[in-house]
C-alpha cells in the first residue's frame, strides 16, 4: 500500500523529480483533469509499478518466481515505451522518488497523488492473485480508471514460465484500446498548434512507431486519412472501456513523417479551435494494425480462452512452442520408455551373440 500520502503531497509542492522519464519527445509535464470543453487530456507520461502478488493462504513465493515477477516489470515498461508514443518512468526514478513497490488496486485519491507525485498521465499497477494476472491503469487528472484486464493463467503451466509474456499481451491489448494515436504539439514558429504553409492550414502531432525501420511498425505514413477528436466521458465504464465518447472536430491527411512527428493537413473542421497544444488524432489504419497486432476478441470468441493466453500457447520464449507442464512430463515419459525400451531390445541381442560364440 502507498505509505503516508501526507508526506507525498508534502513532496508533491516541494520536491520537481525531472529527468526520470525514457523514450518519446514532447510530452507535456503538467497532469491536467479533463474539461467540458477541452475533453479527456492525452496519456502520454506513464509509471508502471512493480507485480503485486498475492498467494493461498500461507503460500510463499519462490525466489524464481519472484525473479520473473521483477522481469515482468521491465517487459511491461519496454513494451509501453518501444510504441514511442510514451514517456515511461525509470526504475531509478521511481526508486528516487521512495514509491517504487508492487501496487495493485488503488483509491481514486491514491491515483491522483501518485500521478502528481511521479509527474505522470496515467499509473499502471499489476497484481497476481494465486493464478490470475490483472492489469489496471489509472487517469492521474482524476483517480478514474482508464482500463483494466483480468486473465486466468493456464494451470498447466508454472506461473514464472508465463506471467511475462501474458503481461506484454495485456499491454498489446491496452494500447490497441486507446482511441487516439498521436498528440497535437504547438508549432515552435507560430507558437500556436494550427500553422499556414502554402497557402494551406498544417499541425505537426506527436506519432509512435517507427519512420526508419529502427523501431516498432506504423501504419502512421503520409498519405493516411486521420481525425482530430474530442473524448469526453460518458459513463461510469472505464474510459477505454466504454467510459468516453469521441466527438470528431476535424478531419486531415498526413503529408509527411519525419522522427516521430507528423505534418497534416488540415482539409476541413467544425471547430478550428479545437486542433491545439494535446489535442488527440486518430489514425484510423493504425487503429486496424494495432488491433490485429493484439488479437482482440477474435481468438478469444473463437476458442473461450483469454487473447493473452491464446497467444501465450502459440509461441514460447524462443518462438517455439510452448508445451503444457504436465503433457510435456507424458511425452518425456514415453520417450525415456521407448530408449528404454531399444536399450533392452539391444541388450538382449548382445547376449544371444555371446552364447552363440
């Protein structure tokens, strides 16, 4: 649990920990609450926490499972941060910051505290509750939460063997629900979001993924149709969940891609005003790309099985399969019978051959 948030709210006005955040440009430092005419702010800082684990009653966990619990942090952090759409905290700057525990379910209040606190959007926190992994993210503008997962892990297969990589899965899943893929950022020059170039009306926005082949596919190119949207909440779901609404403000084309920042054109807009510094842009062909890239809903309509887990079985560490504990012990069982088996088969042989002579 988070230890006295009075002296975290203490820190909070007294104490700027800058500089702990990796990988991404241009996110903004400020934590802001939605507003009725600006929408749901962007996520674009994240602090992910430390696996909480929670076993039988009386059940300790092992020392190799707990080893795989701290790589599942840092493969849940890698795997936010190698979009390049986030800003994801440091484990240093976590450390630094005295907060760096496993965390599960938290408090509207301590959500907020801690996003002031660590300077961040959005906190990501993962339990383990004997066999099934949750994953949950928190809006740090308001303590509301964002998105949440829960996946029984195949009990066939020893947890330390799988509770990675279904993380990594559930990350996949979080990012394909986000409904925007890029952030509007202010023009340097004009020092405004909307900018004239030619004659014509532009803003450069803040993309992920990759534009030379160093970093994780797009489907962000010039030549993409995109939308500039509003989110504003529209229920008590969860706000990747059902929770928001998008209200389209004004439609462009992505005329050219350069390190992660994208320059569009701006075709037509019900509210110019709209397109400014955070405004969110929705890049419909990569919506597709990430959805496919998360398997949502399709192998888990088809088969029952959660997608994590789907995928978890297809592949294991090193791309091969990855076999259930307990049908892996069967087959090496029958092969040792079989070696056995022809050791016999030659041993007899052997004997017969020395009688005869």
């Amino acid at each position: 649990m988070i230890r006295s948030f009075s002296v975290l709210v203490i820190g909070v006005l007294a104490t700027s920990l800058a500089g702990g955040f990796a990988h991404g440009q241009n996110a903004s430092n400020k934590t802001l609450a939605a507003s009725p005419t600006q929408g749901v702010p962007a996520f674009t800082r994240f602090a992910v926490f430390p696996v909480e684990f929670q076993g039988e009653r009386g059940t300790r966990i092992d020392k190799a499972t707990a080893d795989k619990l701290d790589e599942t942090w840092w493969q849940v952090r890698e795997e936010l941060a190698d979009t390049g759409r986030f800003l994801v905290a440091t484990k240093a700057f976590l450390q630094k910051a005295d907060v760096f525990s496993p965390r599960g379910l938290l408090s509207t209040a301590d959500a907020v505290i801690l996003g002031r606190y660590v300077e961040a959007d959005a906190i990501m926190t993962l339990r383990l509750e004997i066999r099934e992994l949750s994953l949950h993210v928190w809006d740090a503008s308001d303590g509301s939460l964002a998105w949440k997962s829960q996946v029984e892990l195949h009990p066939s297969i020893l947890i330390r063997d799988q509770v990675a990589k279904v993380a990594r899965s559930m990350v996949r899943e979080f990012v394909a629900a986000i409904p925007y893929h890029g952030v509007t950022l202010k023009d340097q020059l004009a020092r405004a979001a909307v900018f004239e170039d030619g004659g014509k009306k532009f803003a450069r926005v803040q993309v992920g993924g990759n534009t030379d082949g160093s970093a994780t596919p797009t489907a962000i190119v010039p030549g993409q149709d995109v939308q500039w949207i509003q989110l504003q909440k529209s229920g008590l779901e969860p706000l990747f969940q059902g929770g928001a609404k998008p209200v389209v403000k004004a439609e462009g084309t992505i005329r050219e891609v350069t390190d992660r920042v994208a320059k569009v054109e701006i075709r037509r807009a019900l509210d110019m005003t709209a397109i400014r510094d955070g405004a969110l842009l929705v890049v419909p062909a990569e919506a597709e790309r990430l959805q496919k890239q998360a398997s949502l809903k399709g192998a888990t309509e088809k088969t029952g099985v959660d997608s994590a887990v789907v995928t978890l079985l297809a592949t294991g560490e090193k791309g091969g399969a990855l076999e259930p504990e307990g049908r892996r012990t069967e087959r090496e069982r029958d092969e040792t019978g079989a070696l056995a088996t022809t050791l016999s088969i030659l041993g007899s042989l052997a004997v017969i051959l020395l009688l005869a002579f």
